[in-house]
C-alpha cells in the first residue's frame, strides 16, 4: 500500500516538473502611452488581415499587428505641410525712408533719405531694391575740422522673409539682408594741427578725396497698414561696412546709405504704398436654393 502510494506520487511530481519545462514565458511591457510610436524595420509585406486601426490615449491614429503588436504610421494620416496662402507674385511695394529728413528736421548734419520697392513671392519672400542720395556737412563738437561729403548715390539690393506669410498681409514682420555700395567723394577742411609750445597753430584741408564703399545690413521690422493701400514701418538695422578704398589719410567718417561709423546700428522709418498684383480670392457667399427669403 505504501509502495503503490509513494509510486503515485514521484509520478505526479514528475509530470509536473515536465509540463513547466515545457512552457515559455514571454515578458510584456505595456508601452507608455506618451511615447512615440513604434516603427520597426519591416523588410517583407504585412498580411493586410493582421492590422487593425485604433485610437491612441492622446488622439492620435495608429496601425497595430495584431499578431507581434508592433504599431504602424500610416504616411496618409500625416498632417500635409502649411501651404502657401497667397499666389507667388501677390504684390509690389514702395516706400519712401523718412527717417533722414526727420532727422535732418532735428538737427542731424549728414543724410538725405531714399526711395525702395520690394516685390512680394507668396507674401513671404521679398526682394529688395533702393536708391538713395547722402550727404554730410558736419563739424564735430570734440574735434578741429569740418569733414563733408557733397551729394552721392546709394543702392542696396538684398531679400527679407516675412514670419507671418499666411496671415493678413497688411501687418508684417520681416527680417532681412541686404548689400548696400557706395562712390563719393569727402574732404576735411580747416584741420588745426597745434605744433607745440613754441610753434604757432597751422591749418589745411583735403579735398575731393574719392571713395567707394560696401557694406552689410542685417534688419528686423515691422509693417502696419494706416488706410487703404497706405502702411508704415520700423526698421532696425545692424550694419558693417564689408569692404572699401584705402587712402593714405584715414577712412572717411561718413559713407551715403551708410552713416557714420559711430555705432553698428540704426533705425529705419518709411512710409509704403502696395500695389496688388493678385489678390487672394475671397469665397463668395450665395442664396441657398429653396430657403425662405430673409434668411
């Protein structure tokens, strides 16, 4: 009796012993439902049988295998890229800078304003072409000469780009580069060199000294409309002269389009006036057939 019992159970021991080593055991880890999606490195096609589309915690369409559960991004569910709002040639600018002549109002001695225009690519891109006049006749307050510049060209040609392009074009803010070049001439006049104790005061002068300059502008600036196709705008300008002529007297204090070489940034203020090109067509709203008048 004992035998046949002590027999039952090494069998029973055993046959469980034999049923665990069969059995496999695969750890799951629950993914965090703020955590991307998977996307495996799939080489052969996927049984269409085995996907199933369902939603995630955050909202968000995912594909899942039901047979490894790894997930899927379906390239069509993908948000499409911000299209562009306004046609490619929408509109033309032209402004004046007032800011020299304003300054000029309030006692500045060297400036005289220009004249630009910039045509507009999908309201985002803007081309940039101005012409200009400077002049300088200035006697500084801590020096002994009067340094003066007669009338001269400017030109700058660059590009801004325009951060709200899909938004109302009557309000911008832009940043831009531009090159500017300059030829002119410059002279210093009545120059007081003191020759010491013993010596006596002499004076001379340089005339129609010739020059040419290039420099960078780097800008940030805002546009609002006022009325109608009438707008204003700031400009704040970083500026480095990038190259020039070398002259055995110095550089000159002043460059047209430029200013004077006393601080790396200045300020812009114009007043615009757009032309439409091709405005951007507005949905026209029509009468339902069949609903009651007064509606």
């Amino acid at each position: 009796m004992s035998r046949s019992i002590l027999a039952l159970i090494t069998v029973l021991v055993l046959s469980v012993f034999s049923v665990n080593a069969q059995r496999r055991v695969t750890p799951v880890t629950p993914r965090d439902p703020g955590a991307a999606p998977v996307i495996p490195d799939v080489k052969k096609p996927i049984d269409p049988s085995r996907l199933v589309t369902t939603t995630d915690a955050q909202g968000n369409t995912v594909t899942v295998d039901t047979v490894t559960g790894l997930e899927y991004v379906d390239s069509t569910l993908l948000k499409a890229p911000p299209k562009m709002e306004y046609p490619l040639l929408h509109e033309v600018v032209a402004g004046v800078n007032v800011w020299d002549p304003l300054m000029r109002a309030l006692g500045q001695k060297y400036g005289l304003g220009d004249v630009w225009g910039e045509l507009s690519l999908h309201n985002r891109y803007f081309p940039f072409f101005a012409i200009g006049l400077g002049n300088c006749n200035d006697t500084p307050a801590d020096k002994n000469y009067t340094f003066k510049t007669p009338i001269a060209p400017y030109f700058k040609l660059g590009a801004s780009y325009n951060f709200l392009y899909n938004s109302n074009p009557d309000y911008k803010l832009q940043m831009g580069l531009r090159y500017g070049f300059s030829t002119y001439k410059w002279s210093v006049l009545d120059a007081t060199v003191d020759e010491g104790y013993w010596g006596e005061p002499s004076r001379f002068s340089l005339n129609d000294l010739s020059h040419t300059a290039g420099y960078l502008e780097v800008t940030f600036g805002i546009k609002v409309n006022i009325a109608g196709n009438f707008s204003a705008g700031w400009t704040l300008v970083y500026h480095s002269v990038l190259h020039e002529s070398k002259s055995p007297y110095g550089q000159p204090m002043y460059i047209p389009g430029y200013g004077k070489r006393n601080g790396a940034f200045t300020a812009n203020f114009s007043v615009m006036y757009t032309i439409p090109i091709n405005k951007k067509p507005v949905a026209e709203v029509t009468e339902e057939k069949g609903a009651p008048s007064g509606y």
